[in-house]
C-alpha cells in the first residue's frame, strides 16, 4: 500500500515505523528536515521537506497514485486543508487527519465529503481520555482495552506474590473459577513473550493479558492480585484537553481536583465545570501537595504537556503519600524504564493513539485495532465473511484454523453474545472475532486469514 504520512513528529514517526514493518511504501512529509533526515536514516522511507498542505509538495509526496494520505501534523488546519487538497486534485482514496480541537470536531456536517473530506478523523486527546478513564474505572490494571463495542475487554496486570494463580498452572484457573469464562492471550515474563498453555504456570511479576466478557473482568483480576478498591478522590496534573476530559468525565461520580499554572486556564476551567476543585499552581510545588492533602489521593494523573513536569510531579506525589500515580510520557522509550517502579502506571500517548490510525491501514475487515508493547505486539478484532469455501475460518473450530505463528484467538463476539475462544468454538460468517498477535511480522498473515476469497463472490 502507498501511503503518505504528513508530520514527522512522535505520531508520524511511531505511524511510518509501524507500517514500514509491514512493507508499504512509506512516504512522510514535514517541514522539519532535520526531523526527516533522522527518520531516512533510520527506516527505509521517501522524505519530501515542505508544508503538507501544498499542492506541489503532495504531487512531489507522490499523491497521484497513493492509496492513502495521513495528516498528523501538530497544526488542525494544515491536516484539514491537506485533505482537502488530496481529495480535490488528487482523488486519493483513504484521507485520515488528526483533529484536536474540540472546536472543529463538536460541529456537525464539517466533515463530509460535500465539506471538508475527511474519511477518518483521529483525535488524540480523546483517545487518551479514554484511556485513562478505563484504568481508573479498573483498578490494579495496566492496560485495558475494549472490543466489540465494549462487550469484551482485554486486561492486562501484573502477577505479584501471594496471588491464587501464581504458581498454578492455567488449567488451575478454569477449575478454581468453574462459572466465569476466560482465556489468558499472552504472557510476558521479563519482557519476553510466552504463548500461554494449559500447564503453563504463572509466576510473580509475569504481566498477564486476560480476556473476558466485561462483566467478568474484576472476578479474574482478583486471582492474580489483590483487589484494589475504587479510586474515589483524584488529583489530575494539567488542565489541558485531556485533564478538562477527564475531570468533566469523572465529576459526578468521584472527588476530582485538577492544578494547573495558568490562571487564565484555571479560570476557563472554573467555568465549565461543574464540582472540579480547580487549583492554581505548580504540580511539581512540595507546599501545594501538601496542602492538599496529597496522603489521602487515591490516584495522581500527570497529564500535562511536559514530560518533565510528568515525572517529576508523580515522582513527589508518590513520595508524599499519593497510593498510585499515572504518568504521561511522550518518550514511548522511556515508559518501560519508569513503569513500575514509584510510577506505577506510564502511558505513551503515541503508542495509544497508534492503534485508532492502524485500524484504517489493516486489510480485510478489520474494525479495532490495538497496539500493545511499545507496538512489537498487537490486538486484532476481525470480522468473518464468507462460508466454508471462501473462507479459511467460517465454519471452523478453533482448533481447526491455521493460526500464524505467535497468534491466539481470545474471544468471539456473536451479536451481544461473548464466546470465549476454546478449541470446540465455530467461526460463523459475522462473527467478531478478537486475536493477540505477539510478532508484528505476523500481520499480514492474519489479514490474508480474514480475506474472502474468490468464491464467495
């Protein structure tokens, strides 16, 4: 596929990485050309130094025949009007574009293909959010993500000592929990990946990712740590677009406060929301900490746009007495290396965005995509066409299909029904079916799994 990507920034850097891997012809776009030079020397990709929203810069990107354009430059307005451009004099089929101000996306008709075309519009800050509010509403979790419409979630936590599960093999889970559905997706002890079996046994500090119907999430977790209680009072670092979703999203149901430096900010912020405690100050301030009774936080959020002010602030929270801190870090190198330790949670705000642009670049019908592990792994949920002649799943079991290499089937999604994926289970022509690619190289092999073929036409 030929794609060109507009802005080299950590999104467009992380996006040209990604698909590179995958062997499509990768063009990016940015005014930076120190930026691009960087990039060129590192990935095997075209560079075009310019605005991206220039039609002589996307005829030179090669816009004429791409089959895609991908506009996450940090400016709306350039992404919107190179869509435009696209669409107009270059008919490129698949335009996507970041988007972050709520300004643009909360207009209704904007983006359509009689105003601005837009086929797909990404907003970071939004997916964050979401994020973020699902490991608040999860307790204990390092990562939960959602499939299906919500129907099904993919955890992942980390084994600690004195677990039930720690120690017995996963035969052992099913036993121990004869009414609740599982499957555990994948294992990673020590940073390196194990395909889960019936006697594989888990041990202290594996991270584990688990799937299960929603509803069963919070039984599974408690077998592999104790159960953490509710987050009730938070404190969120940073007023900005994700600090205002947040607390706008969390309110009504918990005690939120949110410090910001700008008092012009922090007047914006009083105004909107309705029970938010909006304090004016620095996060990284010993004194504002304490004053606000940081001992009884439940969780700290650093969320601001400084990686610095991040670290540091969640640094001293934890040290003051906050019982869990959760850290935006723009360096996805660096979220390993701090995770864990006085931060409990890091989260890449590219790696989590990455995923919303993945699901528009996969073959087949491919409706979520989620990237996992500073993007060397993947979750997939797929759709099944066709019938058993057309189709190298539709009317298999499990057992029967021919995965790749590194890849198990978690859970198929039939209508509002959950099925766990064991090996007696039918792939039936609809069905959304949920995989956990652990080898990126594996993609196309599990995109060429999903496609019909020539019969079923």
């Amino acid at each position: 596929m030929k794609i060109i990507i507009l802005g080299a920034g950590q999104v467009g850097g992380t996006l040209a990485e990604n698909l590179v891997m995958e062997d499509n012809d990768i063009t990016v776009v940015d005014t930076d050309a120190n930026r691009l030079r960087e990039l060129h020397t590192k990935l095997d990709i075209r560079t075009v130094t310019g605005a991206g929203s220039y039609p002589m810069v996307l005829r030179q990107a090669g816009c004429e025949d791409a089959d895609m354009l991908i506009a996450v430059t940090n400016a709306d307005e350039i992404n919107m009007i190179a869509c435009q451009v696209a669409h107009t004099l270059f008919r490129t089929p698949t335009k996507i574009a970041r988007v972050r101000s709520t300004a643009y996306m909360t207009r209704k008709g904007l983006f359509a293909h009689d105003a601005i075309p837009v086929d797909v519009l990404i907003s970071p800050e939004q997916v964050v959010t979401d994020h973020v509010r699902r490991l608040i509403e999860h307790p204990g979790a390092l990562q939960v993500l959602e499939f299906a419409g919500g129907l099904v979630q993919l955890v992942a936590v980390k084994a600690i000592y004195g677990g039930p599960l720690v120690g017995q093999d996963l035969a052992f889970l099913r036993r121990h929990m004869p009414n609740v559905d599982t499957r555990v997706a994948a294992i990673y002890r020590r940073d390196r990946p194990i395909i889960p079996r019936g006697d594989t046994v888990i041990e202290a500090d594996d991270e584990v990712f688990f799937i299960a119907a929603r509803r069963d999430i919070r039984s599974v977790m408690s077998e592999l740590k104790r159960v953490e209680g509710h987050h009730h009072r938070i404190v969120i670092a940073g007023g900005g677009n994700i600090g205002e979703r947040l607390a706008e999203y969390l309110e009504h149901s918990h005690q939120v406060k949110i410090i910001e430096h700008s008092l012009e900010r922090c007047t914006q912020l009083s105004e909107r929301l309705d029970r938010t405690v909006v304090l004016h100050g620095s996060a990284t301030s010993k004194r504002m900490l304490e004053e606000e009774n940081i001992e009884d936080c439940d969780i700290f959020c650093a969320l601001t746009n400084d990686e610095e002010v991040n670290i540091m602030s969640s640094l001293l929270a934890k040290r003051l007495g906050a019982k869990k801190v959760l850290t935006l870090i723009n360096n996805s190198a660096y979220v390993d290396l701090v995770q864990g330790g006085d931060i409990d949670i890091a989260i890449s705000p590219q790696q989590v965005t990455i995923g919303s642009l993945l699901t528009h670049v996969r073959r087949g019908d491919i409706v979520n995509v989620h990237s996992l592990r500073r993007g060397a792994a993947e979750a997939i949920e797929a759709i099944a066409h066709g019938d058993k002649h057309s189709s190298k799943v539709v009317g298999r079991m499990i057992s029967e299909i021919d995965l790749p290499e590194g890849t198990t089937i978690g859970a198929v999604v039939r209508g509002k029904k959950v099925l766990i994926a064991h090996g007696d289970v039918e792939i039936q022509s609809g069905d959304h079916v949920i995989l956990f690619v652990i080898d990126k190289r594996r993609i196309r092999d599990v995109e060429r799994l999903f496609q019909v073929g020539l019969t079923f036409f």
